[in-house]
C-alpha cells in the first residue's frame, strides 16, 4: 500500500509531488527547506540555520506520519556553495547524532529561490515488532 500526504504548500499540485510518501515501512520526505509556514525563507544567508529549520520541517514532516528524526535512515543534502559544507554538516550532526543516517551532500547549481541555500530529502525506516509465531 502507498500512502501520500501534502503539506498544503500551493506548489505541491503545481508540481504534482507529495511531501510524504509511506510505502510499507518505508517513509520518503521530498526535499525540504529552510521555509516557514507563512511562505517565508528562515535564515537568509545562513547556511547552518537554514540546514537546522529544513531538519525541523523534516521532522514535523515525519511527526505527522508517527516517525521521527530517530528512523531516519538516509539524507540526501544538497548546497548552493559547497565551501560551506562545514555549517550544514555541523547542523545534521547535531540533529542526527546519537542515530546518524547514511548521508550524501551534493553541491547545486542553484535552488527553486535564491535565497535558499540548502534543501534536505530524507527516508526513514518505521520497523514495527513482528507478531509472535503461531499467534
């Protein structure tokens, strides 16, 4: 079974993508950035802080599936300018340290608005205990 959800964000139809896609135990989160609820971009010109409110949406993201930060299994990380690699590896690490997923960071040619500087996709793994045999 495959399950979708949007986050309501307009560009989602315009695009024809989802924001989560539940697939048996495997959560997709579609790329996310650094942007609030109101539209707007959090963190301009801060590379680390945009890596950090990208994580947050992430996790709400997951949150709204019964996943967490903790399933995360793989990141895929993408930047504007990879010379700043530092402060978007140092965000992730303090998000995902004590269950650090599988994780590549990738330099962009550019993101859907300028202003954005990074954009993080993430799969999570939701293992559910299997039923005891015989029962």
């Amino acid at each position: 079974m495959i399950e979708r959800f949007g986050s309501g964000a307009p560009w989602e139809s315009v695009a024809g993508y989802s924001r989560v896609v539940v697939v048996g135990d495997r959560v997709l989160v579609a790329g996310t950035t650094a942007t609030l609820a109101d539209g707007s971009i959090a963190c301009v010109g801060d590379a680390g802080g945009q890596a950090r409110q990208a994580i947050v949406n992430i996790a709400a993201a997951l949150d709204g599936v019964g996943a967490a930060l903790s399933d995360v299994v793989r990141t895929r990380i993408y930047v504007t300018d990879i010379s700043r690699w530092e402060e978007v590896a140092r965000a992730h690490g303090e998000a995902f340290g004590a269950a650090p997923p599988v994780a590549t960071m990738v330099q962009v040619g550019a993101l859907i608005d300028p202003r954005m500087l990074v954009e993080i996709e993430a799969e999570a793994a939701l293992l559910r205990a299997a039923a005891p045999a015989g029962r």
